[in-house]
C-alpha cells in the first residue's frame, strides 16, 4: 500500500472518567463493544487491523467487498467491528468469530455476520487528516458516508451534553457499555489517551468462592478472587473475578483467606471441576480457551463464606464483561444474599436508533 497513512498505525486511546463532560468543547459518540478496527483501502487492496496491528481480514471476510465497494478508493478509517443479533449487540458471537479454521469463519461469516461502525478519518486520496481538528475530520466523514448502507454504518454524533447523556442512560440496553468524548479540536494522535470514555458501573455483592496466585506471587500473594452468584435454582455460578491488588493487598489477602481454605472442598458447590481439573487438566472455572494465550488459571478453592462488594461496568450474559473491581468486605451479608435479582437489568433498545 502507498498512501499518506500506512500500516501499521495504533489507533488513538481514550482513558476514563467518572461523567460526562460539560463543556461545550467535545463531541459525544457512542461507545461501541466489539472489536477495534483500523480499515485501509487502496484502490482494491483491502486491510482490516486490529488494535494491536494485526490483520482481520480473514476473520470477517463478509466486510472486504462492502468495504472495497463503498469507501473512497484510498483511504484510512477508524471504526469498530460489531455483531448485532435479536436487537443488541452480541460479544460472545463476535468472539467466536476468531476462528483458525477457515471453514469455520466462513460459516460464521453467513450464520453472525459483522457489521463495521465507523468513527473517525485518518486520510483521503492524498490527504492526511491526521492534523485536522475533530470536528473537521467528523465533516469529511459524514460527507464520504452519507450514503453507506450495512453491513457499514456511520456512528452518531452530537455536540449537546443532554443529548449524550441520554445515550448514555438509553442505549446500554443494547449493548453499548457507554459514552466517548472527543474533543472538538484534537488531532488523531496514534496510541495516545486524548478523548475521553464515560462507561457504566454497578455495585454487586459476590460470592469469593476460590481464588488464582499471582504468577510473580505463587503460594504469598493472591492474584484475583473468584467470584459467584446463586441462580434461581440455587446453583452457584462463576461470574468472573476481581483482581488489579497492590502488591501489599495481594499478600495481606493471601493471610486474610488461609482459613478459609481448610476443608475447602468437603462441600464446595465447584467440588466437581476441581475434581475434573484433577484428573484430565481442564482448568474449571475459566477453562483454558483460545482467549486465555495459555495463562496458568489453576485456581484455589475457598469455602464459600465470604462475601465481597465488587464495581462491574455491565453483564455479558450471566457473567461480568470485564475484571471487576474490589469496593469491600460485606461481614454484614449472608452469602445465599448473593443472587442475580440484585442486579440491575436495563430493557434493550432498538438498534436501529443507532444503526440508521
């Protein structure tokens, strides 16, 4: 490829804040949740990259002919790769989209296709919009776009506080986990932390469960705390863990937990994966799977007597999206109190609203 921006180039980060800002000097977008995506096009040679610069193409084949036949004939745009099912957003579908068998992607391909959102410009023929203010560059890209049709979509945009911050309450329902701020005049600045991502976030009240050594910390230091909910059966379920401990908290917790690890699995509700992590390897909860790049996720089962208040920013599907975040101990909270129905449930909204 020969144009004024060439691969690989990192996307431009955003760093989080608690709300919205109210100045009149930025540009809200929704927060999208899929996959980064840089897309190249120069003439008919397509590159789809990844956050971390590595090529998607082979993975959302779907897009290349879309993509070729709608964007101008050289050009750069940042954008997010989504899978949108049954009126929200679909992670875990979009997930399983990174598949090493070729049969496979094509299937999937059919079966969940993609879609691509697109947000920002990085150049144009023989323009490089790296150095234009935001509010220019969103000029230019709703004028390319004005006429795109799925699977590529433009995101929406909007200068008013009130506005943004009705999507923030309104669209989480469909799976966006939030609201990005950029402001009006910034450059696109590769791998730099300049605009701005307001997400949600929840208290919960968990079930520690067991617990994972830090890897540089093995039998001293806890690395992160499982993490359960009874279902409406009564079943605990694994819903993900909280980790991100200085170093002295990991130890002081190592000390806090050891009690709790005698007898640990005379009746522990997990008793039968760790029984099967025994015998055959498999690593219950948080089997290995290609996500885990081969992390030691052996864990250490503790009696589920303990329960923890953790912030989570939203659910994917019955599990926590992302690493919750330790708040407190709840001495004060019998641990059968930990079920789903204390969270809170949002009713999606329509895509289309977004997807115009």
């Amino acid at each position: 490829m020969q144009l004024p921006v060439n691969p690989p180039i990192l996307p431009m980060l955003a760093k989080r804040v608690g709300e919205l800002p109210v100045a009149s000097t930025w540009i809200f977008e929704p927060k999208w949740d899929g996959f980064r995506a840089l897309v190249f096009r120069d003439a008919d040679e397509i590159l789809i990259q990844s956050r971390d610069a590595k090529p998607l193409n082979r993975y959302f084949p779907e897009l290349l002919e879309p993509l070729r036949s709608q964007l101008p004939a050289r050009c750069v745009f940042d954008g997010e790769i989504v899978v949108a099912r049954d009126g929200a957003l679909d992670f875990d579908a979009l997930q399983l989209r990174i598949h090493p068998a070729e049969s496979r992607v094509n299937l999937l391909s059919q079966e969940t296709p993609s879609s691509i959102v697109l947000f920002d410009i990085l150049s144009e023929g023989e323009r490089d919009l790296r150095t234009f203010p935001f509010q220019e560059r969103r000029r230019i890209l709703e004028s390319l776009l004005s006429s795109a049709v799925p699977p590529i979509h433009l995101t929406p945009a909007t200068s008013e506080f009130t506005v943004a911050a009705d999507w923030f309450r309104r669209f989480e329902g469909a799976g966006l986990d939030g609201v990005i701020a950029k402001p009006i005049a910034g450059t696109y600045e590769p791998n730099k932390r300049v605009m701005l991502k307001i997400k949600h976030e929840r208290d919960c009240d968990c079930v520690v469960a067991g617990f994972r050594w830090h890897k540089k910390g093995e039998g001293a230091a806890v690395g992160s705390l499982l993490l359960g909910l009874f279902d409406q059966s009564g079943a605990l379920q694994h819903v993900g863990v909280c980790s991100s401990f200085t170093d002295k908290k990991r130890i002081e917790l190592a000390d806090y937990l050891a009690p709790y690890r005698q007898d640990a699995l005379v009746d522990h509700p997990w008793k039968e994966w760790a029984v099967q992590e025994l015998a055959n390897g498999r690593r219950i909860p948080g089997a290995q799977s290609r996500w885990s790049h081969g992390k030691d996720l052996s864990w250490q089962p503790l009696r589920p007597e303990l329960v923890v208040q953790v912030a989570y920013d939203h659910m994917q599907g019955s599990r926590f999206r992302h690493i919750a975040q330790f708040r407190r101990w709840r001495t004060d909270k019998k641990p059968s109190d930990c079920t789903y129905a204390q969270l809170e449930v949002v009713p999606p909204h329509e895509l289309e609203t977004i997807f115009k």
